[in-house]
C-alpha cells in the first residue's frame, strides 16, 4: 500500500492546464470550511478533458455554464488521480454545499449491477483518505452525492427518494468508509508529516 506521500506525489495536478469558462469567475473559499469530502461518478464514459468541457457549457447546473470544472479532483478507469482545482475554489458540485464541501469524482457510468474498476475504486479510498487527512474532516463527512440532502435525496410522504445514485448505486458507501477510514489509521500511525 502506498504512504500518505506516496499518494501525494502519485497525484498529477492539471490544474492550470483545463480550460476555464471564459467570462465566469471561479468563486472561492476559505479551505478551513471544509467539512466534506464528497464522492461523484460521471455517470457517462467521460474523461477528464470531456467532463470539463461539459461543466464550461450549458448544462444541467446552468444555462450559461459553470466557472470550472466542477470537481477537484478526478479519477481516470486506470486508477490516474488528478488534482483539477486548487482547494479555496468553490466548485458547483453539490448545491448549497459547495462552500463547505470539496468534491472527487470517478470517470464511472454506474450502470446498474457495475462495480469501478479496482484500482479505480482503491485510488478513491486513498483519494478520499488522503483529503480526509489533509482538510481535517472526519470520516463519517466522507459522502456519495446521494447521501446529500436535496441534491442527492428528498423526503415525499416520510420516503426517502433518490435523486442520484451518484457516485453508483453498487457502491456501498458505509463500507467505503470503512476502507478510508483503515487507510487514515495507516498513515496516521506512521507518524508522517501529513499536513
């Protein structure tokens, strides 16, 4: 298993080369509102390059388009992580929770009875981990989309009903937790200057 450096360095940040939206500012943070570290999948067979494209364009958050991508960092099939946004930029991910929530999304279709590729989905646990340690948010902040109030779910009648699977409904997201949260004992008993 990789170190919490190890990881860190595997990161690729691309930050400065995707494009941005020509006339929209990218709002920011302050990093210390941080609270979450939210879980996405593309749901389309999108890369990065395409998943920004789309975010730039009229799209189903905005008519005119979003500032930036808008996910932080992103996950390719082969298990590549890249950094696409520095922390104080507040992305359009997750509605009223984008100012305290920094969101990470895998270039997964999340068809059902589909599960990530697994160095896919063991490059998430560490992605999610890894921000976990960095921004100092507890585990249990560590949410799919789905589990979000209003983006990702609503109550009718006293039923919970889904408005995404996101980030796929074969994903179970306690276990998930679980597996991140062994990873940060790992590194946190390592004794590393994680911060």
């Amino acid at each position: 298993m990789l170190n919490f450096t190890e990881f860190e360095n595997s990161i690729l940040d691309i930050s400065q080369e995707l494009p941005v939206h020509p006339t929209k500012e990218i709002p920011q943070r302050n990093t210390e509102e941080i609270d979450k570290i939210i879980f996405h999948c593309t749901a389309q067979p999108w890369n990065v390059w395409e998943v920004t494209d789309y975010d730039l364009k009229p799209n189903h958050i905005d008519e005119e388009g979003c500032p930036c991508i808008t996910y932080s960092y992103f996950i390719e099939k082969d298990g590549t992580v890249y950094k696409c946004l520095e922390p104080e930029a507040k992305s359009w991910h997750v509605g009223k929770w984008n100012a305290t929530s920094l969101g990470f999304c895998i270039n997964f279709e999340a068809l059902p009875e589909t599960f990530p590729p697994k160095v896919q989905f063991q490059k998430a646990v560490f992605l999610a981990a890894y921000l976990s340690i960095k921004f100092k948010v507890e585990t249990k902040n560590v949410l799919g989309h789905r589990e979000l109030l209003e983006t990702g779910f609503y109550y009718e009648n006293g039923e919970k009903i889904l408005r995404k699977e996101c980030p796929g409904i074969s994903i179970n997201l306690d276990k998930f937790r679980m597996e991140v949260e062994i990873v940060k004992s790992k590194w946190l008993s390592q004794k590393l200057d994680v911060i």
